[in-house]
C-alpha cells in the first residue's frame, strides 16, 4: 500500500474512533503488517498537522492515537462551550442552579421555598444535564433527598471549584445586566435572604 493512502485511511480511522486507536487495531483493519510503514503514516500525519498549526494534532494516548484539539486553542473553545452551554439553560434553570450553587446542601422543598415555585421539571432538567447530582438524605421524617452540584457543573461553567463563583454581589448584577426578563429580576435584598 502507498503511504499516502495509508496515512488517509489512518488519518480517517484516528478522526472516526471514540478512544485511543491502537496499532493493533490499525494493523487489523489496513491489513499491512509493516510496523515501520504504520509508523511513518502516523508520524507523517503529526508533522503535517504541526506544520500547518492546525486545530488539532494527533497524541499518543493510553497505548493508542487520538485526535485532539491543540491546547493552544483551548481558550476559544471554553468561550464557545460556555457560551453555547448557557445558551441552552433558562432562566428558570439558572435561577435554580444558582441556589443550588451558593446553598447546597438543599433538598427539592428548600429550593422550592426559596425560588417560591414548584422546580420538578427544572430540577428534572439540571439532573439530567448532570449538572446537579443527589448527594444524600436529608435526616428529617420522609428523608428526602439532598441536592448539590456536579463535578460537570464545574466543567459546564469553566469553574475550578465552587470558590471561583461570583460573590453574590457579583452574581445580581451581572444577572441584572445580562438578563431582560422580567420574571428573573432579582434584587441584592432577595439574594441576601438566600
């Protein structure tokens, strides 16, 4: 096989795997049994893709190569992400994990109690992003279950820990100016009681 459409199949096969593509698995689908020719495809490809500083690069992983994005680039595409995640929540669902953020611990009816409306489908919706998770019971007669964030919360906000949250001062206005709707006014006073 000619080594130019060697390095396409792998370049395809490494762009088209979910994890790292070994040089066994490699070997088996391009049926060439030279080690040094796989090799050269695969270093030829890394050179290639360093040369023309493109977006991404081939690594080796965990015995295996994996496409990835260039690090270089990683700032535009946490601004992407954070910006297309929150583009995806409501207001509804911000409200509700912004106090799930700043008070958890809290059970379904705390949180209730302080956005003053039922949240089964928002806290449905948080859940299921894996933006919040249950952390235990509640020790109170019914022993409901208690809600914190996620690790993913983390990840979906570009936070490092729950101490890079705004300040709750910080929070309310930057709510104020960034949101128009008329149900999601909040005022630093209500915060406070929060």
């Amino acid at each position: 096989m000619e080594i130019q459409d060697l390095k396409g199949i792998i370049e395809a096969l490494i762009f088209s795997s979910e994890k790292p593509l070994t040089m066994k698995e490699i070997k088996q689908v391009v049926e060439e049994s030279d080690n040094e020719k796989i090799n050269q495809a695969v270093s030829e490809l890394k050179s290639g893709l360093d040369n023309a500083k493109s977006g991404i690069q081939i690594v080796e992983v965990a015995g295996g190569y994996q496409m990835v994005t260039r690090a270089d680039y990683s700032l535009y595409l946490k601004k992407f992400y954070k910006q297309k995640h929150i583009d995806k929540l409501s207001i509804q669902a911000l409200e509700t994990l912004a106090i799930i953020a700043y008070k958890q611990p809290l059970t379904k009816a705390e949180i209730e109690a302080l956005r003053g409306v039922n949240i089964d489908g928002v806290l449905k919706t948080i859940f299921d992003k894996g933006l919040v998770r249950i952390i235990g019971r509640k020790d109170i007669p019914g022993r409901p279950f208690v809600y914190g964030t996620s690790k993913f919360f983390l990840e979906y906000f570009g936070l490092k820990s729950l101490e890079d949250l705004p300040k709750i001062e910080e929070f309310v206005s930057n709510a104020q100016k960034d949101c128009n709707h008329e149900n999601a006014k909040i005022s630093t006073a209500e915060v406070a009681e929060i």
